[in-house]
C-alpha cells in the first residue's frame, strides 16, 4: 500500500482516516500539576482539525517524580481525568483517533524540577540518578498500567508507551545504564522484561479494543542495536500491539553501528515479519515525498514532528499538493503563533537552533 490517504485499520480499535501520526512533541504548555492547559489543548486539537489520523499527546507522565521538563502533561492522578477527557472528545469530534503517549523520563528527570534524586534501573553518576528498588520496579509497573487505564476512563482510542530517548523504560533496555542483577537486569531478556510486564497488563486490564503502541528507538543512549532489533522482532510476533512507532531520527540514514551501516534504518525493520501490526517511523519526514518514500519502504505510516509544529494542516497540505514540503527556517514568533503554539512553546522552539527567526522575544506568563 503506497497510499497516504487510504484509511488504516488495525487490530483493536477504530481505523485512522489516513497514515499520518502526530509525533507525541515537548510543548511545555500544561499547568504545574500537569493538568491539561487551554494553550495544550488548542495546540493538540488544532492538529486534529489539520487532517492528522492519530492525535498523540506530548509525552505524559505516570509518576509525579517521572516529570522530565516544566510544563509537561501529566497522567498520574485523576486530578488529570477532566482535562483529558475534555481533549479526547475534542480530538474525536475532528474526526482523528486519540492517544497518551504513556512516560516517566527516569534518570533524565532534573533534580530542581522532581524535588529529588531522579530514579533510574541503576546508580547514575552523571545525572545523580538512584537505583530504583524492586519494589519501586513493580510499583513503576503498575503506575504504568493504571495510566493506561484512565486514559482509557478519559475517553482516549489508545496509549503509546515511550521506551525510547534514555527515558525510564529506554534506560532498562540499555546494558550501559541497567546493570541489576535481579529479574530486571543482566540478560537482553532481563532489561525488556519491564516492557513486556506493562504490555501484558494493559493488555488485560484495558477494553479488548484498546489501542496500544510502544515506541523504541534503536541507537544511542547505550543501546545496543542488535538487541533492539530483536526485541522488535519478538513483540510484532508477539501480537499484543497495534503498532509501532520507531523513532530514528533519520528515518532513511545508515545505522550507526558498521556491522548494520549497508542498509536505511527503517529497512532493519519494515523487513522483520509483522502479522497484524502496524510499524511506523520517525525521522526527518518533511515532505509528501518523505511519506510516501516511507510507504514504499515497507512502512505503514509516517510519524511527524517537525513538519506538525510549522504547519498543522500537514497532511491536509500534502493531499492538495503531493510534492509539498514545509517551510524553510527559521521562521517568525508570529507565525508559530498562528499555528496555536502559546508563548512558552515558542521560546521552548527557540532553544532548537535555527528554528526561531531572532527577533524580540515575547513575554512568557509566569
């Protein structure tokens, strides 16, 4: 299927009007308690308006000490269920599906934000990080799974888990920042079980058509790349997710490692038997032809970051005009803020550089 436009179905739950997923983006727009802000949900919903198939939230976090950046969205009281429940009925109603991108940043939580040592598989010395005791492990493993289950009370299609970027379930994947020796260390086995724990409990603890996706990525942070490609291999096999989403920075640059460098990074995985479940990839997708080269690579659906924050009728650019492509940066406060970015996402954007046209910056509310 090379299709952009054709609707998707997927194992559990309704099918997307087209292949265009909105990566789940740092936007820093919620409310100290990570309650759903106005300006979060502007920006979220706007993009449903825009024509995108799946609506994913920025990251969310599952614990009070998993925050990882100021204003970010939280999933871990039902102080959040209001805010939430108000934005997927909004995201529905603009005819998108709706998902929580599930997250604990783990060792990469900043102390002054969490009030506290950040936690992690194992001591960080660099970040100041504290083992995590196996309590805490299975207590994470549920907070995990009870997230899931209020966004699904909140009225969400789906959850997408984030185990990718060195956060908390990145970071088990790695030998270099897991080095347990209990159940939850040592093997390649040992460092996923955490991630096949939590799919396995919202799996039976959610509706039976739950959408449920995971995000990995396969470099950096310490990872290995063989062993990140099999632990793809063994959960499309395993049949418990509707897809997923890889984040590869440069969907179509050679691996780093030299022993995997004689082929694009998505091939590593469109090549891997699948069943029913979906695979889609993120990385510098920037124009029509960036989607649709996705597809012709064995891909399902581009995953857009970039491309969603300059322009959120993205998809719907790209179906008037197949050779579109975003804008060229940097480009002005004024027009992200035409995009429904709120003062804060746009100083936010200014720390990316180059994205931000340099000209007086706007106040941010305290």
């Amino acid at each position: 299927m090379t299709d952009l436009f054709a609707p998707m179905t997927l194992t559990r739950g309704p099918a997307w009007k087209n292949r265009f997923m909105l990566a789940p983006l740092t936007n820093t727009q919620s409310h100290v308690d990570g309650v759903l802000s106005d300006d979060e949900f502007n920006w979220l919903t706007y993009r449903a308006t825009g024509g995108f198939g799946l609506v994913m939230t920025c990251a969310a976090h599952v614990q009070r000490v998993g925050q990882g950046f100021p204003g970010q969205l939280g999933v871990f009281s039902d102080q959040h269920l209001p805010g939430l429940t108000r934005l997927a009925a909004k995201i529905r109603a603009e005819g998108a599906v709706s998902s929580v991108q599930l997250h604990h940043a783990g060792i990469r939580s900043p102390k002054d934000l969490i009030g506290e040592a950040p936690h992690g598989p194992s001591e960080d010395a660099e970040t100041g990080a504290r083992a995590l005791t196996l309590g805490e492990v299975e207590a994470l493993v549920e907070d995990f799974i009870a997230a899931a289950v209020r966004s699904e009370k909140a009225g969400f299609d789906g959850v997408e888990l984030h185990g990718a970027h060195g956060y908390i379930l990145c970071a088990f994947l790695s030998p270099e920042t897991n080095r347990r020796d209990d159940r939850y260390g040592g093997s390649p086995e040992n460092r996923a079980r955490i991630v096949f724990e939590i799919i396995d409990g919202v799996r039976a603890r959610t509706r039976p058509d739950f959408q449920l996706g995971l995000r990995l990525s396969p470099e950096r942070f310490g990872l290995r790349f063989a062993e990140q490609r099999e632990i793809v291999r063994q959960v499309l096999a395993g049949g418990q997710l509707d897809y997923l989403d890889m984040s590869l920075w440069d969907v179509f640059k050679a691996p780093v490692e030299a022993e995997f460098a004689h082929k694009p990074l998505i091939d590593w995985f469109t090549d891997l038997p699948r069943g029913e479940t979906r695979i889609g990839v993120a990385g510098k997708l920037t124009s029509g032809a960036d989607c649709r080269r996705v597809l012709e690579h064995g891909g399902d659906f581009p995953i857009i970051g970039r491309g969603a924050v300059l322009h959120h009728d993205f998809p719907n650019l790209v179906h008037a005009d197949p050779d579109f492509r975003v804008v060229s940066l940097p480009v002005t406060r004024a027009r992200l803020r035409n995009e429904r970015l709120s003062p804060r996402f746009v100083e936010y954007m200014n720390n990316w550089k180059g994205f931000v046209a340099q000209e007086e910056p706007e106040e941010v509310a305290a």
